[in-house]
C-alpha cells in the first residue's frame, strides 16, 4: 500500500513539473510603423551642411548595425548570482565621423522598449535620439547644461513641421532646441530633424544657419 502511495505522489509530481513550462523575456521588436523613422543611411555616404558664408561642414557614415539587445542584471549584494534578463529589445545604431579627417563622432541611436516611466497601456515605445553631436551646447537641467550635453532625445510626441532647405521640403520635421545661451567651444542651441532625412538644419549662437546641401 505504501509502495502505491509514493508511485502515486511521484507520479503527480513528475506530472506538474511537465506542465510547469519556461516563460521567455519579453522581446520588444520594432513594428511597422517605426519603420519609416529608422532612416535610411548607408555606410561611407557623405552628408554636407554648409552656412550664408559657404563654409561647409561634412560628415561620413562609418557604422549602421540594427542588433537585439538585452535589459537584464544580477545580483549586487550577497552571494553571486546568475544574470537575468528582463527583455529584449531593437536597436539600430548609425554612427558619424568628420569626413575627410576623422574625429567629431557622433551617432542616431533608436529602440523600442518599454516607457522609461509607467505609462498606462503602453506596453513599448518607440525613442530616438542624437548622440554627441558636433558643437551642441547641451540642454538645461537643474540649472546645469554640462551632464546632458551628452545626448539629446528626439520628441515624436511634438507636433512635426513643414521646412523648406534649399527647395526641398521636409513634412516631418522636429526642433531639437538647447535654450543655453553660452557661447564656449560648443555653440549649436538649435536642431533641425526629419523623421525621414535626419538632421537637415542647425543654428549657433552666432547667427550661422547651416543646411544639409540637396
């Protein structure tokens, strides 16, 4: 009768642990409706801005990867512990240089995950954002402009405007603007981006309006 009992548990417990089954992180992947915003650039194209006074200012593209990524940690305090990832997400990465002579890098990064703040029924976003742009002076935050000179995150939430540059015209444009009026080594305070074409525009402090050349 015992020898029943324990078949009988070994059983229904062999049986529950079958039915108990791995759950995988979520994986935030871009949709189709990013895809019009993830720009369209291809490695070693050269794009050239140039101000009133015909300087000009050229940039080449060194990097395009689109790769799935990981959120995830382990265990800070106490014994070590495994690596957990939360979720996957996309993100597509396309990085500049000045062309012809190097330096001056900087990059578009997008993604789609989760809202960095709670938001209700709102299970992933869509972020972009300009990283380390040549010359830009960074944008206000608590009083100091120096900690987010770093980056500056695309507003798609913004309703997008209508441009004209050198008789081409822009629908989906957004105005990325620093309100820094300090004039030091980094003098860009405005941005000019198209959901389509990128940055097509920038102004600095010193009253030169550089356009992307058509």
């Amino acid at each position: 009768m015992k020898n029943l009992i324990l078949l009988i548990s070994v059983l229904l417990l062999t049986s529950c642990y079958d039915n108990i089954k791995e759950v995988s992180p979520p994986y935030y992947q871009f949709i189709e409706e990013d895809l019009d915003k993830l720009l369209t650039y291809e490695v070693d194209q050269i794009i050239t801005y140039k101000n009133e006074n015909n300087e000009e200012r050229k940039y080449i593209v060194t990097s395009v990867e689109t790769e799935k990524e990981d959120y995830g940690c382990c265990a800070t305090f106490g014994p070590p512990s495994p690596y957990t990832v939360f979720y996957y997400y996309d993100i597509k990465k396309i990085e500049f240089q000045k062309f012809p002579n190097g330096g001056d890098y900087w990059y578009y990064y997008f993604t789609r995950k989760p809202p960095f703040v709670s938001e209700p029924d709102v299970i992933s976003k869509f972020y972009g954002s300009i990283n380390e742009f040549p010359f830009w002076n960074g944008q206000l935050s608590d009083g100091d402009y120096s900690y987010i000179n770093y980056y500056s995150v695309i507003d798609y939430n913004q309703t997008p405007i209508l441009m004209e540059v050198n008789g081409h015209e822009f629908s989906k444009v957004h105005i990325v603007n620093s309100d820094n009026p300090d004039i030091d080594n980094s003098n860009v305070n405005v941005i000019y981006f198209d959901e389509v074409e990128g940055i097509i525009g920038f102004d600095d402090l010193e009253n030169n309006k550089w356009r992307i050349v058509i």
